[in-house]
C-alpha cells in the first residue's frame, strides 16, 4: 500500500541535531522508523544527518556524511572522513537496517558481524594457530603467548588465556571512532578503517571480561579483537587491546 517516507530532525540544544526516519501509511500513522541515535548502530558523529533518501520497492536507501572514523578529532566542530551508505527494508511490520557500507579515504568498508569474528575467536581461543593464520597476523598470534600480570610466567596468566578464554564471544564489531571514544580501545593508535570487536565470557572465574556498566547503564568492555576488512566484510585481526593490567 501506499506510504511516505519522512526524515525528521531533531534539535538537542545549541547547535546539535539528529535525523531519524519515519514511515507513515496513507491514514497517516506511524507504521515504522529508523533510529540511529537510540540504536548506537552506525559510529561517532557530532550530527547525525541523513542525505539522499530514495525508495526502491521495499528498500530505502541514504547517506550519512561526516562519520568520525579513528584519526579524526573528536568534537562538534570535527569533521568526520567516513560517509555510511545505508540500505533498510520494510518486511511488512518494520523497516530494518540490511547493509552498511561505509566510504573513507583509505578505502570502502564493510563490518563483519559478530558470528563471522567469532570464527577467529574461537581459533584464537583454542590455540589452534594453523587454523587462526587465515584470520589473524603472526604478529597478534605472537602477542598471545606473552604474559599479562606480575605473576610468575604460567599457562593461565598468557595472554591468550587472559583476554580470549575458551568459551568467550564476540559481543558485537563496529567502526573504531576517533581516540577517547567508545569504540577506541586506550592506547592505541588506531589505523583509519579499524574495526573494534569488543569480547566478553560469562565464566565467574573471569570477572575481568564481564562488561562494565555505568550510571546511565551503557556497557564497556575490557578486551578487544581489532580488525582490518574490505568491501565485501572480509576481515584480518591486526591487533588486540585491553583495559586492565
């Protein structure tokens, strides 16, 4: 049936704004919408601004300019060098976000999800380094067999065994954003295009990995796979990050 597709701004004080998108059926009632601020689901940007809105059946297709990416500056002013190509579709009781690609200067990007990474989780996890080579650089796989710790060197204080317990997930992978950001493990200096996959357990004999929450209940995470991907979502874990001793 007919319906119009809308895009809404919303002004948070100053000179902030927020787009979202609102579908409406022809008795005019909000029949479905698209929220990336409530979501958290696209990356840093000072506005969130939704350009170039089309339809094709029951695919929506826009773009979001000015994303923060890791080597931009983080702050209002900042311009970010990643642009978002967003296709949703309407499956008949919502509009749902299908496919993000995003644009940078060093290339185009696609984030892998969560069930593909764990792959090389779980590779990691297990110390099955020939199966993990296709995924991970040597130079990660040699990082893992270091020790964290004072202790005294031992098989359960290694790396590996500390940050990548067997058991472990992937909670969720996302553009790294500028430093001192969400998703910019401390420390790092990440390479522009980085993805950060941050992991988790629910093993109490590990309480470092569960997730931290603060006062207004978002979640932060101790440990992080990092990764390099292409277009199509392929990806290679370059790095790891942590935010305990």
């Amino acid at each position: 049936s007919p319906v119009m597709i809308a895009v809404l701004r919303c002004y948070g004080g100053g000179n902030t704004a927020f787009d979202a998108i609102a579908v409406y059926d022809s008795d005019k009632a909000l029949i479905g919408s698209v929220d990336h601020v409530m979501q958290d689901d696209i990356g840093e940007t000072p506005d969130l601004v939704i350009e170039n809105l089309r339809s094709v059946g029951n695919t929506v297709i826009y773009t979001m300019p000015h994303i923060q990416a890791a080597g931009d500056g983080y702050c209002h002013a900042c311009r970010g060098s990643a642009e978002a190509t967003i296709t949703a579709q309407w499956d008949g009781d919502s509009l749902d976000i299908v496919d993000v690609l995003y644009r940078l200067p060093s290339g185009a990007v696609r984030v892998p999800t969560a069930q593909d990474v764990q792959v090389a989780y779980d590779a990691i996890a297990s110390g099955d380094d020939a199966a993990a080579a296709d995924l991970v650089d040597q130079e990660v796989l040699d990082k893992l067999n270091g020790h964290v710790g004072l202790d005294r060197p031992s098989p359960s204080n290694t790396v590996r065994a500390a940050q990548f317990p067997e058991g472990g997930r992937v909670v969720e992978c996302k553009l790294a954003g500028p430093a001192e950001t969400t998703y910019n493990p401390p420390g790092t200096d990440l390479p522009q295009g980085s993805i950060v996959c941050p992991v988790t357990t629910d093993d109490p004999a590990k309480p470092w990995l569960q997730p931290r929450v603060d006062q207004y209940g978002t979640k932060s995470y101790v440990s992080w796979l990092v990764l390099r991907a292409d277009e199509t979502g392929a990806y290679t874990v370059i790095d790891i990050g942590r935010a305990f001793e």
